[in-house]
C-alpha cells in the first residue's frame, strides 16, 4: 500500500514550463498533420455530392451548398461498378490468402539459423528486391503458364514479397524459443508448433503484412489491365476508369445523358465519386486489424 502511495505522488509531479511546451508543440503537430490527411480527402467526399458549377466555382470545402447526388447516379447507371467490386473482393481476398500461406511457410524455416542453405536463400531473396525480369519477361511467364485472361494472373506471380517475408522471418526470430521447446516435449510436430504457437503468437506481424497484401491488391490496376481481357473479370479500379473516360468523352462532346440541364455528367464529380467507390471499401478493413497493432508491443514478452 505505500509503495502505491509512493508510486501515485510520483506520477503526479509537477511539469515543467519547459515539458508542458513541448507536449503542446507535439501536440499541435499531430492535429495539424491529421488535419491535412483527412481534409483533401473530406473534399473528396463533399465534392462527390456537390454539382459541376459548385465545383468549379469553389476551390475548396467541406459541405456543398447544393446537395447532387448526379455523379453517383451516373457511376451506379449501368450496375457495373457492382461486379467490378465483387471481383476486387475474390483477388484481394483470395490472392491475400495465397500471399499469407506462402511467406508464413517460408519464412518460418528461414529464421532458424541452423538450416543449411539458410543464407543462399535469403540472399536470392534480398536480390530480387533491386532487380526484376521487367514486364516483357513477366507477361512471357504469365502466357507460357496459360493464365492470361485469369485472376490467378494477378496473384501467383506476386505471390510473395520479399519486403514482407523478411519483416514476417524477423518477427518469428524474435519469438521465445523456450516455447517451442516446450511443445516439442508435449511431442508436438514442426507443423504443429507453427500453426498451434508460432502464428498465434504471430497475429499483430501477420494482420499488419496482411493489410499490406489486400491494400497491394485492391490498388492493383497495371497487372489487370495487362493480363485481363474479359470486361466480366475486370476489377472495381478498371471498371472506374471506364466510367471516368466516358464522363469526359461525353462532356467534351455534350453528349445527351439525363443530368439536368445540357445533358452533360458532371465531370469533376464523377472523379470524386469514383475515388471515393474505390477507397471507402478497403478503409473499412483498417478498424478490424487496429487491436492487433496494439497488442503489438506485448507480444513476444517472455514472463518470469
């Protein structure tokens, strides 16, 4: 009970001049740079549902004056965009799972440092991260494969980062020895000990690489524009681009189209709306990975 006394009179000390001014300057730092994160992209949103002349008019806010909802009409129009996100969700959520599978089971041999071979491995590995075959000798492997015009075109040939397999080799190098161990004398397997103790201890490295893989994924607009040919497989971001050239082509010309007066979509509108169609899907996966950054800094802690 005293020892709590003491602890509590010390973590009410006095702050000085001084430290009281240096919190306030962090303080304003971080509400200035989350300010100019989210503002451009509140923008974004209010100009998605603002109407063309407002935009043109106003450089910047946060609320329209005129309420439109044209430009989601226009993107929404012939249903689309619907199968376009369904495809992104099957090669982010699919490809997501063949990239985890892959480096978890590579990387985990590679962090014991007495496997034979250990260094030539990573070595190679760590090469392909400054030199690459190039994008001729890449679609050459995909057509020689028979995966063109396939969603496996877009996932095996990345299948594993090299960046991210050695962040994933790091974290279970960390990881207490003294708990494999233990489960190699309750006559557990070396599968058994990575699937029952490694990746569980393993969640907050592997949702953080995860997240990075789906994010990877979701973006992905090069890859399905070069090996995809089928309008029926192509992803959300293709299918956007589509309706952008398509709002400017009818804008250019005054192309006739049910939007008010002049029959011209709004052009700047459909942009915003369309980036937004395209962002607020995956920041929806951010709030379910966020406990396991936090739980991050007590992993791995050895109790006595």
């Amino acid at each position: 009970m005293n020892m709590l006394t003491v602890f509590q009179k010390r973590s009410r000390k006095k702050i000085s001049p001084l430290e009281r001014a240096g919190m306030t300057l962090v303080y304003i730092i971080c509400i200035l740079a989350g300010a100019f994160t989210i503002l451009p992209f509140l923008y974004v949103i209010a100009g998605s549902f603002a109407t063309e002349k407002e935009l043109v008019e106003r450089s910047f806010f946060i609320i329209p004056h005129t309420f439109s909802v044209n430009a989601y009409k226009y993107i929404l129009a012939d249903g689309g965009i619907f199968r376009g996100l369904g495809n992104s969700f099957f090669i982010m959520i699919t490809g997501t799972f063949v990239n985890m599978l892959f480096t978890t089971t590579l990387a985990y041999p590679l962090s014991k440092s007495w496997l034979i071979g250990r260094n030539l491995v990573l070595n190679i590995i760590i090469v392909t991260m400054l030199f690459s075959g190039g994008m001729i000798p890449n679609y050459l492997v995909v057509k020689n494969l028979h995966l063109l015009d396939t969603y496996m075109a877009l996932i095996f040939p990345g299948a594993i980062s090299a960046f991210n397999l050695i962040i994933i080799k790091n974290f279970f190098q960390e990881l207490p020895r003294e708990l494999e161990e233990a489960a190699r004398i309750d006559g557990c397997t070396d599968v058994g000990i990575f699937v029952k103790v490694v990746l569980p201890l393993s969640k907050p490295a592997l949702a953080s690489v995860g997240l990075f893989y789906a994010v990877s994924h979701w973006n992905d607009f090069f890859n399905s524009l070069i090996y995809l040919n089928s309008t029926r497989k192509f992803p959300v971001q293709i299918i956007l681009r589509q309706i952008v050239l398509l709002a400017q082509g009818a804008s250019a010309d005054g192309s006739a189209v049910d939007f008010g007066a002049g029959g011209v979509p709004p052009e700047q509108a459909v942009k915003m709306a369309a980036t937004v169609a395209a962002t607020v899907p995956i920041l929806c996966v951010y709030p379910l990975v966020q406990k396991y950054f936090e739980q991050g800094v007590m992993v791995g802690a050895v109790k006595g």
